[in-house]
C-alpha cells in the first residue's frame, strides 16, 4: 500500500487536493469517485534516486521542522503507539502539505513491512545518511524513542549555530556594501557635478583633485565593462570551485588564513564532534560512525584527513591519535576525545567538546566582527576625506590668488 496525491474537483467545481493511501493509482480514483469527485490527476508519492525513475517530491523540510516532526515521532512512540500510527498522527499535526505527503508515504512503506529507516532511506533529500543511519541502530538497539530524542537535539542546536553565524555576519556584510554603494555613488554622481565649477578656470589642478577626476570619468566611462568583468571573474572563480582539484587547493588556503583558518576549524571540529558523539551513543559502530560524520565536514581537506584517519582506525590505531595526525583538530578536541577513549565515555567526551567548540566559533565571530567594523569605517573615512581634500584643495588655491 502506497501513498497517492491526488487533484479534483469536488461536487460543486472547487479544486480538491491531499494524499490517500491505496495499493494503486485505480483504487485512489475510485475513491475519489464514491465521494462524488472527479479525479484530475493521482501521482504516487516517491523519490526514486535511479535515472529512469520520476522524481516527484518538491520542496525541503526546514531544520526546525525536521527537529519538531522527529521529536514529535519520539514523544508518541515513547507512549507506546506504533510507529505507522505515529507517522499517521504527525502528519495531520503538521500542518504543511509537503510535510504530510512525505510522512505518509513512509508510512506507507512501514505498512508494507520495510522498517522506519528503511521507508525513510527512499527520500535522501529530505532524510540525510546521518538521520537514517542513527534510526536504523535504533531499531535494532531496541531504543528508537531515545534515539530519536537525540536527532532533534542535535538538529535544534545545528539550526541554533547556523542562525547565530548568519546573524553575527549580517550587519558586516551589509556594511560593506552600503559603503561601496556610497563610495560609488559619490565617484560617478557627486563629484563630476563638483568639479564642473573647475573646469572654466585657467589654474592647474592640484594632483590629487586631477588624479579623483581620472577616477570618475573612468567609472563613468566603463561601470558597464567593469560590472562585466567582475560579474565574469565571480562565475569563473564558481566554475574553478567545481573542480575537485582546485576546490581542495582553496579550502586548504582557507586553513591557513588568521582568525578565518581558526573559525573554519572549531565549526567543522563542532560538526564532526557532535554528529560522531550522536551515533557512537545510538550504538553506530565507530567505522562507520566515522564515515557518516566525514560528510557533514564543509572543509574538504579536513574532510578527507578523517577519511583518512578512519582507515588508521581500522588498522588499530587509537581514534584520537589518528586525527592528532591530521594536525587539523583543536587539541582541545583531541584531548577530550583521549580521555573518552580511555574512560570509555567517549560520546559524553565528543559531546563537551562539540559545546566548547561551538562556544569558541561564537568568540571568533564576535571578534571578527570586532576588528571588522572599526577597520571598515576608518577605511571609508580616509576614502571619504581624500575625496574631500580633492575637492576642497582648487578652492585653496582659487582664494590664495584672490588675497
């Protein structure tokens, strides 16, 4: 039994939508039918990753819904309702159409036998290879609602980190572009307007009025060439970053710029930290723990150093020596990571340093953000008073040979 989308038309002519769970397409009709609808169209709600099948899911799930439908799975399935219930009853409660669809044709697949990992493996899109590992070791760990609880922990304080970054980086950013917006505008629209007064005189200009007139007129008479090539440069730099090759070169330069090679390395430290912490605790073993939590790692060089290191793994060496080696990890991360081992609390341990390391990316972006902004308004202020001084010099001049 499977999950169908439906359209009709009801008995007064109105557009009807929704989901219906039937054996086929023919079943869904003819429900539709015994209601006194027309059906308009009935499509099966599947994401098949093969070439030859349709892809005919739309939209994402937001990381907060994601973390509200998986808490909601753990609160119902700790009363003790089965999971196609449960299922069942989170979609109707979650109120958002793509939502439902999905939820219901995992259901669907739990119905037919599969498991709940199983029936969600079939939407990659939505459900990431960390989401339905973690539930498949919770299935077989007996300890699904725990598990479960966990994964929206986890993708609460992920969403929480991401917001806190991109509101942290906001105010720099749009002030950076105000003041380039500013700084254009002055160059092609205020000052040719300025330096018409000069042109009638017969006094040669002081150097740098002449040298800020040369600039104006060459913005004014190539904005559109420069636009051009800047807009060429960005696509070509985006083209360049496709390539494996040069992506991995990039991101290793990143690493070793100041305060930004720090800030990329305790926020992939925290990913990694806290994705390893979340599956070693579901009972995920470490091998593959640790290839599940190579990929949430945005730095491809730090990235390939784990894939690295999980092999050494496998050969017998310790977990904390083999990323030490790497020399990409915070040794506090390394450190707390060598206590777990030998403790043999290892995801309480992963879990404290994905929390420092978080706290320690907040620091960093405060600082960044601290010497950014002072910086930036010095720099518009020289760049503002040499326009100034430009302008205002030919009037020195003019009321020297005046006196």
């Amino acid at each position: 039994m499977g999950a169908f989308e439906y359209k009709a038309l009801d008995d007064r002519g109105k557009d009807k939508k929704g989901v219906l769970e039937g054996d086929n397409s023919r079943q869904i009709r003819q429900q539709l039918r015994e209601k006194g609808w027309m059906p308009l169209s009935v499509v099966e709600v599947v994401e098949r990753t093969s070439k030859e099948k349709t892809r005919r899911v739309r939209g994402r799930i937001s990381a907060m819904d994601l973390a509200l439908i998986t808490r909601q799975l753990s609160t119902l399935l700790r009363s003790g309702l089965p999971v196609e219930n449960c299922l069942q009853t989170v979609a109707r409660q979650s109120g958002k159409a793509h939502l439902e669809r999905i939820l219901l044709a995992v259901r669907s697949r739990v119905r037919e036998g599969h498991s709940l990992s199983n029936g969600m493996s079939e939407f990659p899109s939505i459900f990431s290879n960390l989401y339905v590992r973690t539930i498949d070791a919770g299935e077989q760990s007996g300890h699904l609602d725990t598990v479960l609880e966990r994964l929206s922990d986890y993708t609460e304080s992920r969403q929480q980190v991401r917001q806190k970054t991109v509101l942290a980086l906001f105010y720099p950013a749009l002030l950076t572009i105000i003041s380039i917006l500013i700084v254009t505008a002055l160059l092609v629209f205020v000052v040719p307007e300025i330096i018409t007064v000069f042109e009638n005189t017969e006094q040669e200009l002081p150097i740098l009025t002449r040298m800020l007139i040369g600039l104006s007129d060459f913005f004014r008479a190539n904005w559109l060439a420069l636009f051009l090539v800047i807009a060429l440069a960005v696509t070509g730099f985006l083209s360049m970053l496709r390539r494996p090759a040069f992506e991995n070169r990039w991101q290793r330069f990143q690493l070793r710029i100041p305060l930004i090679g720090k800030l990329i390395r305790s926020s992939n430290a925290a990913q990694f930290s806290r994705t390893l912490s979340i599956l070693t605790a579901s009972s995920v073993p470490i091998l593959e723990a640790l290839r599940i939590s190579s990929q949430v790692l945005s730095n491809k060089p730090m990235r390939i150093a784990v894939e690295d290191a999980s092999l050494r793994v496998r050969e017998g060496s310790s977990l904390n020596k083999a990323l030490e080696d790497t020399g990409y990890f915070p040794p506090m991360t390394i450190s707390l990571m060598a206590s777990g081992e030998s403790s043999g609390n290892l995801e309480e341990m992963l879990e404290r340093s994905a929390v420092i390391q978080e706290r320690e990316v907040e620091s960093l972006i405060a600082t960044f953000v601290g010497l950014f902004e002072p910086i930036l308004i010095l720099v518009m202020g020289v760049i503002v008073l040499l326009i100034v001084i430009a302008i205002l010099l030919p009037i020195f001049q003019m009321n020297q040979l005046l006196a």
